[in-house]
C-alpha cells in the first residue's frame, strides 16, 4: 500500500505540472488580455483610459514578456505560496478568495450531508422493496428531480419562500452581514438563507445516488452469497448490512474524486441564479475578464483537490472492497 501511494504521489507531480500547462495556455487562447478588455469597457462607458497605467500594470506582471516567461513565473509564484493578483478586484488572488471559499465549503458540505441522509435510507428502501408502490413512487421522484433544471427549481423556490415564508433567498445572509465579520447573528442569517440553495443543489445528486445505490444493491442482493446467508438464518438487518450494502458503495467511494472539488467549485448556475457569495461565480466572473491569475489559480486548485481525491478514493476502495487490488499481475 505505501508503495502504491508513493507511486501514485510520483506521479501527480508531473499531472498537474501539465495540466497547469494546458490551464494557462487555454486562458492565453483568446485574443488580447485583460487590460484589453478594460480599456474597451472603459471606452464604450465614454471614460479615458490612462495609458501610463496601463502600461505600468503589463510592465508590473510580467505581460510584457513571452508567454514561457509568464508561465514558469506564474507556477514558481504558486510553489510559494503566491497565486498572483487578480486585476479586477485590485487584490491578492488569496485575499479575494479567502471569504467566499470559507462559504463555498459550508454550504457543499452541508448538502453533501443533505444528498447523504435522503439518499441511503431511500435507495435502501428501493432496492429491498422492488417493484412495490413504495419503490415505484420513489423512482418517480428520483427522475423527476433529474429531469429538473436546477436554475428552474431555484426561481420555484426563490419564489414560493417569498410568498409562504418572507424569506428573500437573493444572497446566502441579509444584506447588513455583506462585510461584517461571523457572528452568531450572521450564522443565523446564513442558516436561514441557506435552506434553499442546499435543496436546489442536492435535489440532481440525490436523485442520481438513490438510483446507482439501488441498482448496485440489486444486483447484490441476487448473488449467491447473500442466499447462502439467507439459507443460514441470518437475520435480514444484518445479511443486508454485513456484504450486500457495503459492496454497493463502491461507486459512493469512488465519487470522493468528484466530490472534492465540487465543494470548492459549487453549483455555478445556481449560484448566479441565487447570487449566492460562494466561489462558482467568482470563477466564472474571471475566465470572462480574463483574469489569468484568478482564474489560474482556481482550476489548478481544482485540479489538485481532483488528483487528491482520486487517491484517497483508490486507496478506499481497496480497503472496502477486498476483491480490488493496487498492483497488477495475476494472483494465483
């Protein structure tokens, strides 16, 4: 085992050193830069530009050399610590950042919890019970909530909590916590606002989970093992719980690849729609701008936390699932 992590940790150096290749490259391929696209804003509002200014930002940053030089700067800045500076807040990467990824987690974590706690119970009832009323209401709920465009499911429920409860869900707390520092006050705000985007979030996942949690007990509760145990009088709670269930949640492991950089990256579209605080929008503000080294440092961020969770959830596996191995060959 230590072996296999040592390899595979070998072997994530030089993943991400290509992917934060293909990263700056990708947001090198449009036309122009940043300062390119303010100075256009700046002229169609009717402002003056100053091209002093302009010129002191490329010199300051490195615009002004080639594209290799920016690049091996850019990465030895991220080995230190320093993820550049985003241009249109006019600060720190880390600074920008820092508020709304505190939020991002809180809120994907509680609906990670959320998918979780409605989903086993549910997909375990599916499995147990097929082909009954129970199950058949069940599936139709699971399709119905992937057949729901979440942004669709936003504006519903943006709406009806306005009508039924008085809630206005337009940010994750009311508008005088904006640039206040955590307080109880504010946790209550945040609490109460966020009901609603861990509903719309979770509502597609939870759907997808209680379908694949079914299917794969299915198929396990038909095995041989499982009718042995059965024949031996093991009591239905336990013959379910020991092997059945636990072989089933392999693909629950294997999710912890995706999952990880799910809870920095949030629902996008929901959070635009929700003007939530969290960092999806951020993201997608600066791949717009162009601003490199926010935009940069989040996906390499993104794809770290990917590269990490595949790891952990290989390595989970393999401790949960006895019949998979870390190594190749033939086992005789």
């Amino acid at each position: 085992m230590l072996i296999y992590i040592v390899k595979r940790l070998l072997t994530a150096i030089p993943t991400l050193l290509l992917i934060s290749l293909l990263v700056f490259f990708i947001i090198e391929l449009p036309p122009g830069d940043y300062f390119e696209n303010y100075i256009a804003e700046l002229q169609a509002m009717g402002e003056t530009v100053d091209p002093h200014k302009i010129a002191y930002l490329k010199a300051e940053y490195g615009f002004d050399q080639p594209m290799i030089v920016r690049y091996l700067n850019w990465v030895g800045g991220m080995l230190h610590g320093d993820f550049g500076y985003s241009f249109e807040y006019e600060l720190p990467v880390t600074d920008v950042v820092g508020n709304r990824l505190f939020l991002t987690i809180f809120v994907s974590l509680v609906t990670i919890i959320f998918t979780w706690l409605i989903a086993f119970p549910i997909g375990i009832y599916s499995a147990t019970h097929q082909y009954s009323w129970g199950d058949y209401g069940l599936t139709f709920l699971g399709l119905l909530g992937l057949a729901t465009p979440n942004f669709l499911l936003a504006l519903i429920l943006m709406y009806l909590a306005n009508i039924w409860f008085g809630t206005s869900i337009g940010h994750l707390m009311d508008a005088q916590y904006l640039d206040q520092p955590m307080s109880w006050a504010k946790f209550r705000s945040i609490s109460e606002h966020m009901v609603i985007p861990v509903i719309v979030i979770g509502t597609a996942g939870t759907a997808g989970m209680i379908r694949r949690l079914r299917a794969n007990l299915l198929d396990e509760l038909h095995k041989q093992y499982v009718i042995t145990a059965r024949a031996k009088g093991v009591p239905p709670f336990r013959a379910l719980v020991k092997y059945p269930l636990r072989m089933s949640l392999n693909f629950f492991i294997a999710d912890i690849g995706s999952i990880l950089p799910a809870v920095i990256s949030g629902a996008e579209v929901v959070a635009i729609v929700l003007s939530l605080e969290t960092t999806g929008p951020l993201l997608i503000r600066a791949l717009q701008s162009q601003d490199m080294y926010l935009a940069g440092s989040f996906l390499m961020f993104l794809a770290a936390l990917t590269v990490a969770g595949v790891l952990i959830s290989d390595i989970a596996l393999a401790i949960l699932d006895p019949r998979i191995r870390l190594s190749g060959g033939v086992r005789r």
